[in-house]
C-alpha cells in the first residue's frame, strides 16, 4: 500500500510571507503528527490530529497551525516566517492509539530567505 | 515531560565490524521506536519495540522496559548503513500522548570500506 506523501518536497520563502504544508496519511490512518527538525534542536513535536480534531500540541508558537480533513489528510500553516523557521518538516502517521507504530513522509525543506 | 538519551553521539566503523547503539529514557513508555534517517531526509521504520527482541537480517534490537532502555545492534555493517539513527518514544504518562513522539538527539553513524 501506498505510504505516507508530503507535498511539496522543498521550498524557499521570504521572512514575513506564510506557508502551507500537505500529509496525506497512510490508507486507514487517521493520526497525523508534524515534527520540525533542525541541526540545533534536533527532532521537535509540533501537533497531532487524530479524526479532524488537534489532540497534542507542542511547545511552538501560534504562527504554527494545523488542520486535518475527513479523509484524514492534514495541512499544516506556518505565518510570518522567520529565518528560523528554516527546517525538515516531517509528518507521521498511526491507527491513533498510543502504542501503534508511526510511519513518516519524505519530509519538506524549507528554506526561509 | 519524558527524557530520551542516545549514545554514543558518533560512532566510525570499518565495514565488515559490529556496533551497539544505546537508548536510555526516563519514564514508562507505550512506544518505542528505531529509525534510519536516509540522506534525503526521510526516515525509515527498523523496529516497533516497546519491549522484548527483535532481529530483521543484520539488525536486532532489544528493549528491556523495566530498566528504561533499548540497544539496537548492526552485524558486519556496511557503507549502505552510514547515516542517522534515532531512538523515539511515547508514554501515557500525565495525559493522552497518542501520536506524539520524543526523540532522542541521535547517533551518527559513518562505515568506511
């Protein structure tokens, strides 16, 4: 079965403009979580969505938002970049219960100028 | 909240030798995961192991839950195996966590010929 896609797989920005990044989960999938990785902080959870509805967040400002679809596929909103900002996006997918197993995308650069 | 601690940090090998990489966490966890992070970024399943062995070819991994940690063992590595590796986890601990993941900072892992 088809895994788990994130679109676009790279993009640059200027500071000041917003960004819209696309999961779409494994089929049966109805958790989906985004993680920020950069070299300084290593991997950091963002947010869960678990059938349309946020269940965790993380410690990240409100410039970072999300939201997941009734075919549980998830959108995640980043507004104002900052140069900071600049990252792997990773999402993963799971059944939603705690202990399934979680399988990630390929990831989206972005590259904040 | 939970505390991941891999080691070592950064590990050199000669292709043909064996290695063990180490995850310690700080509380009880429901999820336990090892991951390859290939070049371009993504990464990749290796073992669901809250508890208990598990081989997959070159790989094992063991988790022993009652004393917080997991190894991950890699027998006559190869170049192919150079890259990133992470240990990730998640707890019911305090609340729902379903989805949310805490990584470890990594271990680098480089296998010359």
């Amino acid at each position: 079965k088809a895994g788990v896609t994130q679109t676009p797989r790279y993009l640059i920005k200027t500071r000041g403009q917003q960004v819209t990044l696309s999961c779409s989960p494994i089929s049966g999938h109805r958790s989906v979580s985004w993680y920020q990785q950069t070299p300084g902080q290593g991997l950091q959870f963002l947010f869960e969505y678990f059938s349309e509805t946020q269940r965790n967040k993380g410690n990240f400002p409100g410039r970072f938002s999300g939201r997941q679809f009734s075919n549980s596929r998830s959108e995640m909103n980043v507004s104002t970049l900052e140069l900071g900002d600049s990252a792997l996006y990773l999402c993963a997918t799971g059944t939603g219960r705690g202990e399934a197993e979680a399988f990630f995308g390929q990831g989206t650069r972005l590259t904040v100028v | 909240g939970i505390q991941v601690e891999q080691s070592p940090p950064d590990l050199i090998l000669q292709e043909g030798a064996n290695s063990t990489l180490r995850c310690n966490f700080s509380d009880s966890v429901n999820n336990l995961q090892w991951f390859h992070q290939n070049p371009w970024g993504q990464l990749i399943n290796l073992f669901y192991i809250p508890s208990g062995t598990k081989q997959n070819g070159r790989l094992s991994a063991t988790t022993v839950a009652t004393e917080r940690y997991s190894l991950l063992y890699i027998s006559s590595s190869q170049t192919t195996d150079s890259g990133v590796y992470f240990c990730a986890v998640s707890t019911n601990a305090g609340g729902t966590s379903y989805g949310k993941l805490t990584f470890g900072q990594g271990t680098i892992l480089t296998v010359h010929p």
